[in-house]
C-alpha cells in the first residue's frame, strides 16, 4: 500500500499553521486603515510595516540557534504562537503610534521564534522522496489561507469592527498554541 504524501504530523503542522498565517492575512489588506484609525498615516504604516520586519528580521537569526538546541522544538512554536496572540490582543488597546509600534515589535518577536522552530519540525518528518511535495503542500497552504484571510478579515471589519478582528486573530493564536502544546509529544 501506497504511503500518503502527507503523514500526520505533517498533516497537524500544517492545520496549526494555516490557522496562524491565515489570522495574520486578515490584517494585510486592511492595516493602512487600522493605522490611520489609530491617528497615523501611510508612512506611519509603511514604518510599522518596517520595525515588525525587522524585528523579525533579527530576531529569527537568533531564534534559529537556541530551536537547534532544544530536544522539543515544538514548544517554541508554541511560545511564538502564544507571542503573537498577544500581540493581536493587545492590538485592540493601541491607543498611539508609538504603541502600536511596540506591538509590531511583539508580534515580530512571536513570528520570529516560531518560524526557524515550526519549519525544523516540519522537516523532521518530510519523506525524503517526497519533501517538494510536502514543503509545496505548507506553500500551497499558504497561498490559500492568505486569499481566505484577506477576505474574511475585511468580512469581520466590515460586519463588526477591528476590535473584533483582533480578538479572533488572537484566538486563533491562541488556539494553535494550545492545540500543539496538549498533543502528545510523540505525535511530533
């Protein structure tokens, strides 16, 4: 019998994460209206945009190391889950520019040390004889999660408001954490 091309893990991994990116997506298309709701304009957005890549930037660099040195590097996917829910929390108290700043940076943090942390777990279980296939299913993934986001994102806004969007996206998060952080170990 034929092996599926996606095992279970993978298969956990890649719903977990989808749940993530696609909270993410539901802010992008929108920002530059939560920014100036805030009182900033587009290059204020355009900066925000900056420091959490940067952050991000940095702070993977880092955060690739110490996941290369934990035995369960699941867990700090979990921690960067967990990060970003905050962020996305607190989004919803931003009250200024310098703020919102700040929780750009959080939300960089959170990324940053899950990312190096989920695609070293990821690539523990790829077949080696299928692993373009499994990394293009995570890309493919992504792709979708992003189109399904931006729309429901502006779904949400449009229907409620921002602090309603921002509370699901943390939810999201939070739920992802919580999922992997309750599965048995073995199961990745």
């Amino acid at each position: 019998m034929k092996k599926p091309f996606i095992n279970r893990a993978l298969k956990i991994l890649l719903s977990t994460n989808a749940i993530i990116l696609m909270s993410v997506a539901m802010i992008g298309p929108i920002y530059a209206l939560y920014v100036e709701k805030v009182g900033g304009d587009l290059m204020e957005a355009s900066l925000a945009g900056g420091i959490f890549a940067l952050t991000a930037g940095i702070t993977t660099l880092f955060s690739g190391k110490i996941s290369d040195k934990i035995k369960e590097s699941e867990l700090i996917v979990v921690i960067g889950y967990f990060i970003m829910g905050i962020g996305f929390m607190l989004y919803t108290v931003v009250d200024s520019m310098i703020f919102l700043y700040v929780v750009q940076v959080i939300i960089g943090l959170g990324e940053a040390i899950y990312s190096p942390a989920f695609d070293s777990v990821y690539s523990k279980h790829l077949d080696s004889k299928q692993s373009g296939t499994q990394w293009g299913a995570w890309e493919s993934m992504n792709y979708f999660t992003i189109a399904a986001g931006a729309v429901v994102g502006g779904f949400l806004v449009s229907l409620f408001d921002f602090k309603i969007l921002f509370v699901v996206m943390a939810l999201m998060c939070f739920g992802s954490a919580i999922y992997i952080y309750l599965l048995p170990r073995k199961l990745l």
